[in-house]
C-alpha cells in the first residue's frame, strides 16, 4: 500500500512539475503558456495524459513489438523502483544498508532500455538518437559514480539514510562546490536536458529516439524522464545537504528542480563533440584528483 501510495503522489508530482516547465519556459520566452484546462491552466497535464492514453497505438512493419510494447513501462518501472530507495522520513520503501549500490544498479540498467527502446523501432532516427544517448549516459556515469564515491568515503556508508545523518552538523556541500556544479552537470546529461538532449536533437533527428512511439508509448517515456529528474534532484539533496524533511532541504529542493527547467531557456545546445570532451578531459581528472583526497580526510576523522 505505501509503494502504491508513494507511486501515485510521485506521479502527481510529475504531472505539476511539467505544467511548471511549460510555465517557466512561456515567460522566459514572453508568452502565456497553457492556461485553459482548470484555473491558470493547472490541470493542462492530466488533459494531456487523458489524450495521449486515449489515442490509438499505429505500430509500423518493420517494429519489433515486443521489446517496442515492453521497454517503455520498464523503463519507467526502473524510475520508480529508484524512488523507493530515497529516504523521504528517515526511512525508505526499500532500505537497507546498501541501496546506494541498488541504484548504481538500477540506474546504469536504464541504459539498455533506452537502446532497445530506440533499436526495437527499426528506424534510422530512433536508433541514432538511442545511440547517442547511450554513449552520453555511459560517459557521464563515470563522474556521476565517482562523485558518490567521493560522499561514500566521506561517510564511510552505502546508506543513503547514514549520509543524511552524517551531514547533521556540515553539510558536504560546503568546500565541495565545484563537486557540487559537476554534478549538476552529469545530472543534466544523465537525464538527457538541455544543453546536452543530443538524444532528441529536433533540428537533425526530427525527434529522437522516440520518434516512432505516440500515444501511451510516449507518455510513458516522457513520465520516466521528468521522474528521473525529480529523483536526482531529492538524490542532489541527500549527497549533498541534509534530509529531505527538512524545511530548508525542501526548499533548495524547489531550486533544484527549477535550476533544471531554467537551463533549458536560457543555454542553448553543446556540439556532440563538446559534450564528449567536457566529461573525458576535464570532469574525468577533477574528480579522479579528489577521491585521494577525500581518502585522507576519512582517515583522518576516523
């Protein structure tokens, strides 16, 4: 009951969460946005989410369909499973000492969802954008992991609920900034946003790797990709403040969130090669001269 009720109001918060891009995004651009559906245009999403369910699924010959059926909803199976490992009170729906290490797992296994989401279609386009995406999530993941590496060894713990508790009187933020900006960074990528959405690059692979998917195909999609970026930013919060309960957490946890939206209105798209030489020849090293670091400072506190 508690993994349906936690799934429910997480999907409801996504929903809000998109009305609030399209509305960052319309006056960042100088114009209304939505604003017919209910009052101010609040109940645009689930207008939205009732037309997309509703319409009818046209699958093309050459599709394979049942990895094209299946690796949408696990796709966005994957996200929520990650959700439950975040420690909302204190606790978490899947807690143990170890869930950093579930979610090295489960995010890392989004990779190949997104692959065969893209290879399945049997399109030129969706397997390019796919492809894209892959060889950016790889790169980035490695100093995405090292970063939580570096808070692993600072709180000697794999307990998402231990690293909150260790930052009760120092937030590991502090002194860690350019850490801090990198992981932003790398969360930018993961979720493949803007600037670096080279996965969907309108302008040369019409829309990405999820051009061939309409309907409830790409809701689904589109679900697991704002969720995942709700998740980072609660993860955000976790590594880097405190708990999620608290008041000052939350509201660094709204600027997360609208950080997220702002970029897209504001930093135009890299160039691919950019992108590449961003995390190999300058996140990579930073982060790699730092764990030696953050290895003497743990054996010194302890």
């Amino acid at each position: 009951m508690n993994f349906l009720l936690s799934t429910i109001s997480i999907l409801i918060a996504v929903a809000f969460y998109t009305i609030l891009e399209r509305k960052l995004l319309s006056y960042i651009q100088m114009r209304k946005g939505p604003n017919k559906v209910g009052f101010m245009g609040i109940l645009q999403p689930f207008s939205d989410a009732l037309k997309l369910f509703n319409k009818n699924l046209i699958s093309p010959e050459l599709m394979n369909f049942s990895f094209s059926y299946s690796t949408p909803p696990m796709s966005l199976l994957m996200i929520i499973l990650m959700m439950s490992i975040i420690p909302f009170n204190y606790y978490s729906l899947i807690d143990n000492k170890h869930n950093i290490l579930l979610f090295f797992i489960l995010s890392s296994m989004m990779v190949y969802f997104i692959l065969m989401i893209g290879w399945s279609t049997n399109s030129k386009y969706c397997t390019i954008g796919s492809i894209r995406s892959v060889a950016q999530m790889i790169s980035y993941e490695i100093s995405f992991f090292l970063i939580i590496l570096f808070i692993i060894l600072l709180s000697n713990s794999f307990s998402f609920t231990q690293i909150s508790e260790n930052q009760y009187l120092l937030s590991f933020c502090w002194g860690n900034f350019i850490l801090f900006f990198i992981w932003m960074t790398s969360c930018l990528a993961e979720t493949n946003r803007s600037p670096f959405d080279f996965a969907e690059g309108e302008s040369e692979l019409v829309s990405g790797f999820n051009v061939e998917y309409m309907g409830g195909w790409f809701a689904l999609i589109f679900l697991a990709e704002y969720m995942s970026m709700l998740m980072l930013s609660m993860i955000s919060i976790i590594l880097f403040f405190n708990y999620l309960n608290k008041p000052t957490s939350i509201i660094i946890l709204i600027m997360i969130s609208i950080f997220l939206i702002w970029i897209r209105g504001t930093i135009p798209r890299f160039r691919y090669d950019m992108l590449m030489n961003l995390t190999w020849k300058l996140f990579l090293p930073i982060t790699l001269m730092i764990i030696p670091l953050s290895m003497n400072i743990s054996f010194f506190f302890s």
